[in-house]
C-alpha cells in the first residue's frame, strides 16, 4: 500500500469552509455562481493593451478535378517596430508565416483544423501550397487561418465551386 501524502492542515480547513458556505447557499435556495462586476479597464491599463492590425493575405485559389488547390501568394504585416528589427533579414514577406492551417468546408461556426504547416527546426518555412479533394461536388467555403512570427493571427475566406 503506497504511503499517504501528509495532509495540509490550512488547506483542509479552508477547503470544508468553502464547501459548508455552498451548502448553506444552496440549502437556502441561492445560485452556486454570483453575476460577476462589470469590468471597466482604467486609462493606466489600457495604454497597454494592443490589437494588432490584420495582416495582408492573398490566396490563389484554383479548381482541379473533384478538389483545390491553394497558394498563399502574398503575406503583408503592417509595420511595427519588431518588424523594422528583422525587415533586412527577410527576402520573402511569407517567411514570416510561422503557422497556417486550412478548414476546407468552412461552416461558419467553429473552425476545423482539417490541414495545417509550421515550422520545425528542420524546415523554417511553411508550405505556401495545400490541396485537398473532396468526396461530393458543391460549393465550398474555405477559411484560411495563418498566424505569423508575433504571433498575430489572421483569417482569410475563399470559396471553390466543383460540380
């Protein structure tokens, strides 16, 4: 038999007080959760929180026999400081992609992660092309997701229509 673990004291004590106070709460008809506070962020706090702008994508999107193919054509951060840092060392504005990936039948809800490149130690750079054949003719909408070396996260739509 394995020995026991030895038992923190404050931390049993607190643990039954949290527990007889939900008792108590729920024996006299209260809710388990509480409405939160409205959150409002003070001026100091909000100097800080950034939102990146989109990055420019373009997707050659094209047809062949029951399926697409695809090619990331352009990518295009907008300018920031860290970009001026690495902009010399760059000889492709898509070496900047660090993760792409495709839902192919994009349903306008979640999105599925059906296909997707990245960079290993190996390989620096993602693969710009991906295809994909379907079972059934249709139309299509496909969501591209790509996200780039600051870790900013951009979508692109395309659809394809096969009969």
């Amino acid at each position: 038999m394995p020995p026991q673990m030895p038992r923190n004291p404050q931390k049993n004590k607190n643990h039954k007080t949290l527990i007889s106070k939900m008792h108590d709460k729920i024996k006299d008809g209260g809710a388990l959760h509480e409405q939160l506070p409205t959150a409002t962020t003070s001026d100091e706090i909000a100097g800080y929180v950034k939102f990146p702008e989109v990055a420019y994508t373009e997707i050659e999107t094209g047809a062949h026999d029951a399926g697409v193919a695809l090619k990331i054509t352009d990518f295009q951060l907008p300018p920031t400081a860290e970009l001026a840092e690495i902009a010399s060392k760059v000889s492709d504005s898509r070496e900047l992609i660090d993760y792409q990936a495709i839902d192919w039948n994009y349903k306008g809800d979640a999105f599925h992660n059906q296909w997707q490149s990245f960079r290993v130690k190996k390989n620096l750079l993602v693969d710009y092309e991906a295809r994909y054949t379907y079972e059934d003719g249709g139309k299509y909408q496909i969501m591209i997701k790509v996200v780039d070396v600051f870790w900013n996260d951009t979508n692109k739509m395309t659809g394809v229509c096969l009969e």
